[in-house]
C-alpha cells in the first residue's frame, strides 16, 4: 500500500482522565493488561518526569490548550456546571476559558490545519459558554460542555456509558481522520476514562475474574493506600477492566491509523489530566485505586501524586522507538510550543509559559530551561500527608512548596526522592530562600480574581 506524506505532521492528544503514573503495563502497573498502549510506547517513548499543570480536570486541559499556567486564566478550579456558577465565583474562577485567549487550536487552523475536539470538553459548563468552534475547532462531538453543545445525550440513560465512551468516540476520530487524510489535522481525543463512575460490562470485567489484589504488589504511599481500601479485589478489577476497555479503544485508532499509512507522519501524545482519584470520594470507590507509583498524595493535591502523570509519544522516523527518558522534565505548557515547532510555526514562543521540547522528545535528555510553577487553591482529600502549601515549583531535581507567606515551607529533591519525605529545607536554606524569591514572584504576577 502506497503511504501518504505530508510536509506537515498530523497531530493527536490523547488525554485521558485522573490516571495515575504506574497505570500502564509499559509503566510497571503489577495486574494491568494495556497491550496496545504498551506497543505505543514500544515505538515510541515513555517519559517518566511529565507533568500536568494542576492536580484536577478543568485547569490541566487549559495549560494543554493555551500553553500558559491556568492561574494566567484566573482558572483555579473546574468550569463548574450552571447550577454551581455561585460557587465559582466564590472561588475566583470565571465561568469558562475566555475565547480571546491563544488556542493551539486556533494557531493550527490559522495555519492549514484542520482541527477537531471529540470526548471530554470541561472548558465551560454553564448556559452561556462558548463552543469549542470559537476556540479554533473545526469540529466536535463533546460532553461535559454547556448543555447545548453535549453531543452524546444517550450517556444519562445507556448501560455500561461510561466504559463504552471511548469506543464512541474513536468512532467520530476515525471518521474526522477519514474525511481529512490530504490536510494536516491536528485532533484532541479527551477520554472519559477511567474518572468515575465507571460502569463495565460483565465482558470487560470477566478479563480480570480471577485477580486477586495484594498491596505488597505496589511501594511507597500506594501499598500503604491500597492496605485500607474496602474492598480492593472488587475495586481493582472494576478499576483494571475500565484501562483495559480504555486501551482497547485506542488500540483500533491506532490500527485505522497503521492501515491507512498515516501512523508515519502522525504524532500522538497519550497522556493524563491529573493523577487518581481518591476512594474516600462519593460514588468513586472504583476510580480510587488507580496507582501513584512512589508519588505523595492523589487528585487535588500539589504532591506529585496530583500531577505527575504517565506519557507516551511516539513519531515514526524521528522519536527512538522503544526509548524512556527517565531524567528529561516536560509538562503540558510544553504542548503548545512543540506543537508549534513541529508545524513550522513560529509565534511568540516568548509569550508563552512552557518550551518547546522538540529536540529532547528526537535527540537526548536534556534539562529543562524553564523552572515549572503551580498554584492550587481548592480542597485535598485523603490522609492529612496529602494536603500540600498551595503554591510549588521545581526547578532542576528541586521542588519547593509554600504558602504565599511562606509559611509551611517544604523542599524535596525529587530525583532522590519522588515520595517527598525528607524536607530539606534546614540543609538547604540558601537554595530554598533563592527558589522561594522566584515563586513569589511569579505570584505576584498572576491576575487577580475580577
């Protein structure tokens, strides 16, 4: 069969929602049987220190989109839905992501892309948000969006929605990529999976009948987690059966993709929101016991449980098939300068929060240029270990983490020791007041709630 080649690559995001690092077989997950993403990885690779830019769903999906630190945005929290729009407010965080902002997808398709959104949105839940159409998308088929954009209304009454969800809507990517194979695309396929409630079918579920679950199977902060779960046989073949329907779905893209010859000149990035959801929360027991490999705490919490999440990037021909990177630091701001780079397109990076990570993801680990920062300023949940200061940043194999009055100052090297348990603040304070200088102003220059 004759391959297509197009000067400019094809492009696919594939987040899925509140993974934990070690879910994945090719991330080391001792039950998990993820074939297809783990042949991704294969050929391609894995990157071991990649992170998100917020321990929950709405803001992480704006760092991914703009390439800027969400609390740019004012976005703090999650778009909530109509009903909660008080509670936004209370929170600082408007309503949506405000259209004027820079998009990936809006430079792409300025650009000759053509470009599409299909799964999860969570940019904008209330009446009166925008469509995804004014953030530079051509197409899409959405939930979790202002009641007149979502576009599976069967989700409120069919069995089993949820861990069906991807297959649908590998469906609509499949049929995108069909009607647009001369045209660079560019295509952000947001899965519902594995957040809860996760539904399988007796099918799904029958692949894990016989696994039994013993929490010495896992280190660190997560044997200790799995230890006092209520029922972790029951949750983690509900929670093993969900990645695995996941990962099924994405294997027949990948074979569409492979068919068709446009895996040579397309990229894909498969990637998380957040880290796992914890069991203690309503109707997520089953969500709760996704694993966090060594990292501190879960969903909502600035540790690195919250926000360092497993990523595969493969491009034939010019990322290394089967290569970890285990030292390189990257994030979701990168996104959209990489992105950029690798279309030929050059805005200004300058104005942008991340870096483009091009020749690290095709060439040799390398350190990062740019220091990384957070702000959260919602709940945690869990044990009190989990509840971190609300500002952190990392900058080389250091994190620091603090209050705005620098209060409750915490510093880990983190390449050492991922589980942060040893503060080194009194062998190191002349790095920690230096790093502390840094972060508060990066505060300092953040909007303040309108």
């Amino acid at each position: 069969m004759q391959k297509t080649l197009q000067p400019k690559p094809n492009i696919i995001l594939i987040l899925a929602d509140d993974q934990g690092w070690q879910d994945l077989g090719c991330f080391g997950h001792p039950y998990l049987k993820t074939p297809n993403l783990d042949k991704l990885a294969q050929q391609g690779k894995a990157l071991h220190q990649f992170y998100v830019n917020s321990p929950v769903c709405s803001p992480s999906r704006v760092a991914f989109m703009t390439g800027d630190y969400p609390a740019k945005h004012q976005s703090h929290h999650i778009y909530r839905p109509e009903r909660q729009r008080n509670r936004m407010a209370q929170e600082g965080v408007p309503p949506y992501l405000d259209p004027s902002a820079q998009t990936i997808t809006q430079v792409l398709q300025a650009n000759g892309y053509r470009t599409a959104h299909f799964g999860k949105w969570h940019l904008g839940n209330v009446n009166d948000a925008p469509s995804p159409l004014a953030y530079g998308i051509d197409e899409f088929k959405v939930v979790s969006a202002a009641s007149q954009y979502e576009s599976w209304p069967e989700r409120k009454s069919e069995a089993y929605w949820r861990n069906k969800s991807t297959e649908l809507i590998v469906d609509e990517c499949i049929q995108f990529i069909n009607n647009n194979k001369g045209t660079p695309f560019y295509l952000n396929l947001w899965t519902l999976l594995p957040h809860s409630v996760l539904d399988p079918s007796p099918e799904q579920l029958s692949i894990y009948a016989d696994l039994s679950t013993d929490s010495n199977h896992f280190v660190g902060w997560m044997r200790e987690y799995l230890a006092s779960a209520p029922d972790p046989d029951s949750q983690m073949k509900v929670w093993c059966a969900s990645i695995t329907a996941l990962d099924q779905a994405i294997g027949r893209l990948l074979a569409y993709l492979e068919h068709t010859g446009l895996d040579e000149n397309t990229i894909i990035l498969y990637t998380s929101d957040n880290g796992p959801e914890d069991y203690r929360v309503r109707a997520a027991a089953n969500a709760g016991v996704g694993s966090t490999y060594q990292g501190r705490a879960r969903k909502r919490s600035l540790y690195e449980g919250g926000i360092h999440v497993p990523a595969i990037i493969r491009w034939p021909g010019r990322i290394s098939s089967g290569s970890v990177d285990k030292t390189s630091i990257a994030c979701a701001v990168d996104w959209f300068p990489t992105v950029c780079d690798w279309a030929g397109i050059a805005p200004t990076f300058d104005q942008k929060d991340g870096e483009s990570i091009n020749e690290m993801l095709t060439g040799s680990p390398r350190e990062r240029r740019k220091p990384l920062f957070w702000e959260w300023r919602g709940n945690v949940i869990g044990l009190r270990e989990y509840y971190p200061p609300s500002l952190a940043m990392r900058r080389g194999p250091w994190k620091l983490m603090m209050n705005p009055d620098k209060s409750d100052m915490q510093l880990y090297n983190i390449d050492n020791d991922p589980s942060e348990l040893i503060n080194h603040m009194i062998y190191k304070p002349e790095l920690a007041e230096a790093m502390a200088r840094e972060l508060l102003e990066w505060k300092s220059s953040l909007p303040t709630a309108s």
